[in-house]
C-alpha cells in the first residue's frame, strides 16, 4: 500500500529541482501525492487543513533546515510523521539524521523507510530541531540580511560576522545558578560534541537523547572569543577555561541589561523578549528517515 504524501517544498532553496520533478520523484517511488505547496506565511493552517481532511497522511518536507523546522514546529507533538527531504545549502538537520543528501534516491529511501521518533527543542514556544543561539551569531546574520541584497550571500556573511566581533555585545545570563557575562550562547537539540577530537566534531551521534546541551564562552573581551576559537580550531576546547558547557532537560535565562535579544534558531533568527525558556521536548516527532547505511 502507497503512502500517502503532501509534499511542502521551498522554491527558494539551494535545490534546483521543480515541483514537477519533484512530483515526479514521489510518484515513482510508490508515494500518493495528495497536494503540493510552497512555503508561505499560511503555511500552518493550509498543513493542518491538509492533515485534518487526511489524518493518516504524512507530510514531506524539501528544502533547507529552516523550511524543515517550520514544519516540524506545526507537526511535533502531533501522530503524523515528517518525511524530511534535504532541499537547502547546509543540510545539517539531515546530515545528522543520516539521510542521504541526493534528492531522488532520499525519496526512494523514504518510501521504505520505518518511522522513528526524535527528539525536538524549543525556545520561548518556537520549536527548533538543530540549534539556537543568542549573541555574535544570530547579530551576524541580521547583518547579513541587510547586506546580502547589496553584495551577494557569502560577502554579506563575511560582513556579518566581522561587524558582530567588532561591535561585541555582552549578556548578563544565569545557567544552572551560575550567573556570567557572555558575548555568545549556543543551545542545541542534544549533544553536539563541541569538546570533542575526533571526525563527529560539532555533530550530532543521536537525536534522541532527550537533553540540551549548551555551551557559553565565559568572558568579555574580543580576546576571550579569539581564544576559544582558536581552541575549537585546533582540537583544544576541553583545556579552554573561558568555554564552558551543560548538559540540562531545560534552561532559564534571564538579563538586567536586555529587555528584548536577538535570537536565532535553526538558520533564521527573530527578537524574543526576555526571559528566555528553553526545553528539551523527547521523542515529540515522528519521522521517517531515508538512512544513509
């Protein structure tokens, strides 16, 4: 028996493949596509309208890590399972899954493949799969935003980071009753490894491991984020004393400084009001992952 697909694509993402084709690649692998869209601001309410006339349906997602959040925010805590398809530049919500990173042989896969359930996160209600962060990071991409039209993605990058070091800003934030000054937060959906020498540095070995893991450059200098990132570059962030890191199921973070912070989330980033509240939510979305074996 076919299953039965609505398939949720982006036609700005990396991916240069049309919705016809698109199509075309479920079709053959045995699945029954019952509608396409594209990403849009009513992309929550025509998936549920979509999901509600076909409750056993499962729902396709093809495009980069920020299109696949937004949909896995509408579906986790829900029965109907995601089908996450790499579309994007990065791909790293995939990559770490284990799905294979060619388009058509991933829905192939996924015709095939057995449902799982992983773990999400989420900040101030936003759901996240990858990571979020507060600081230089999510500063350099609201930089990037404004620059990119004048100068094009990877100079507008470059720009983005640049200003954000230059103009260093600092968070006073309380982790686990530690209280500290930070230029740079990092909060991801289970252990990334940061600390780690090895060829999984910086990704994920499971997603369903039901923590967050967090990691804080204590300190308020240019130099402090110099030499941490030094220490990631040459495989000596555990003999680093300005980084620090936790393991925790949630995390409240407040400031007496900032009323309102930048924070990004799996590649987009938007402005949250203090305090911020992060949770770990276990084994809250069903997938079904075309392994890469």
């Amino acid at each position: 028996m076919s299953r039965r697909v609505l398939v949720v694509y982006n036609q700005k993402s990396g991916s240069s493949v049309s919705s016809k084709e698109l199509r075309s690649y479920f079709v053959e692998a045995g699945f029954e596509v019952v509608s396409m869209i594209s990403v849009s601001s009513s992309l929550r309410s025509r998936i549920e309208r979509e999901v509600d006339k076909n409750p056993k349906m499962t729902v396709a997602a093809v495009g980069g890590d920020g299109m696949i959040s937004a949909v896995a925010g509408i579906l986790s805590g829900s029965d109907t399972p995601l089908i996450p398809i790499p579309g994007g530049t990065l791909n790293n919500f995939s990559k770490d899954l284990g799905v294979l990173q060619n388009i058509q042989e991933a829905i192939k896969r996924a015709a095939i493949a057995p449902i799982q359930r992983i773990d999400t996160a989420e900040i101030n209600g936003t759901i996240f799969l990858n990571n979020s962060s507060i600081g230089l990071y999510p500063l350099s991409l609201r930089t990037r935003k404004v620059a990119q039209q004048k100068v094009g993605k990877w100079p507008a990058a470059l720009y983005g980071i640049a200003r954000a070091f230059v103009r260093l800003r600092l968070y006073d934030i309380e982790v686990n009753g530690a209280h500290l000054q930070t230029p740079f937060l990092f909060v991801g959906n289970n252990d990334y490894g940061f600390d780690q020498v090895s060829s999984g540095f910086g990704r994920r070995g499971q997603l369903d491991g039901g923590t967050l893991s967090v990691y804080v450059i204590k300190g308020t200098t240019h130099w402090a984020v110099v030499r941490t990132l030094a220490a990631a570059l040459f495989g000596r962030l555990r003999e680093e004393s300005s980084f620090l890191q936790y393991h925790v199921t949630n995390l409240h973070i407040t400031s007496h400084r900032n009323r309102n912070v930048t924070v990004s989330h799996d590649g987009e980033f938007d402005s949250h009001a203090m305090p911020l509240t992060y949770r770990i939510l276990p084994k809250s979305l069903r997938v079904i992952a075309p392994r890469d074996k």
